[in-house]
C-alpha cells in the first residue's frame, strides 16, 4: 500500500510518501512544498501546494493519505493561514481519489517512537530508522509528513489485521477445524 503523508502549512509544507508491506516500509518520495516569497499572498501560497501536491500525487498514485490533525496554539490568524493550506492539500487529495486518514499529532509520536510525549528529534531519528533513510533530514515538515504515513500504515495494519475471512481462519487454524 502507498502512503501519502502530508503536514501542511501556509509557507512550507511537507510530504513523504511510503510503500508498506507487510512489515517492510520503504520511502517513495519525500520533500517539501516550499511557496514562493514574491507573490506571498494567502491564494497564490493555496493555489501553488494544490498545483504542487497534484503533481506528487499523480507521479505517486497513492492509495491513502495521512493528516496530522490541527491543534490550536496562541494566534489565531496562523491557525486560519494553515487551515486553508491544509484545505488546499486535501483538496488534491479528495479530486484525486484518495481516501483521507488523520491522526493527532500524539498518535504519530506513539506509533513512531512508543511515546506520545516524544520530542520532534526523537520522531525524526525513528522516522529515519524505519525506513533506512542515511541522509540528513534537516526539516522536521518532512519527517512529520512522513511520521504520520508511517502511522496510518501500523494503525492501517492493525486493523487489517483483526479481519479475517473464514479461509484465513480456516488457514491459520488448521487443528480447529473438524473434518466430517
């Protein structure tokens, strides 16, 4: 399954995306979206991460995408600015036919690194660990983008993992079944 990881934001917005199976995670692609400072007005800075994230879906083809949730923090206007850059990256995912997943930014730190309170460091070691990445990652967007596919595809799993249809039971439990 191939995994789109976005964190949004309305100047620089990150994007990863993996290849899971089974156990195995692999990186596709990974890299950021950073908008151009000369025409810095909110709809051109919407109109260049729909374009972008476009482009990086349809080289891609991704069968999910995963958002960290938006928390609130102290100004308001920001939280408007990346809410609509948040909207602008769902939106190419939406046209595109990709189901939209979203995990709080603890559920990323615990799927990733085991704890909820991890710091952005330790997400970025772990984020690097899990899919064998040697080059230095300096911007925590990327590794946020793809910390949070990472997350869907552990949580994705479990709950695949819970389904089983009466011939996999029937395979996995071969001294259950009865033959008359």
């Amino acid at each position: 399954m191939k995994i789109l990881g976005i964190d949004p934001g309305s100047l620089v917005c990150g994007y990863g995306v993996i290849n899971s199976r089974g156990k195995s995670l692999s990186v596709l692609e990974y890299g950021i979206v950073k908008v151009s400072l000369k025409n810095n007005s909110l709809e051109y800075r919407i109109k260049e991460i729909f374009e972008r994230l476009t482009h990086v879906i349809s080289r891609n083809t991704p069968d999910a995408a995963a958002f960290e949730t938006i928390f609130y923090s102290k100004n308001a206007k920001s939280l408007i600015k990346l809410s609509h850059a948040r909207a602008s990256a769902m939106l190419a995912v939406v046209m595109a036919g990709i189901p939209i997943f979203e995990y709080s930014p603890r559920e990323v730190k615990q799927s990733v690194t085991g704890r909820g309170n991890a710091s952005k460091e330790q997400v970025q070691f772990m984020v690097k660990k899990l899919l064998s990445i040697e080059e230095t990652l300096d911007l925590f967007d990327i590794t946020d983008a793809l910390g949070v596919a990472i997350c869907h595809s552990f949580r994705y799993k479990q709950k695949t993992d819970k389904i089983l249809s009466w011939n996999d039971y029937i395979k996995a439990n071969p001294d259950k079944i009865i033959k008359i």
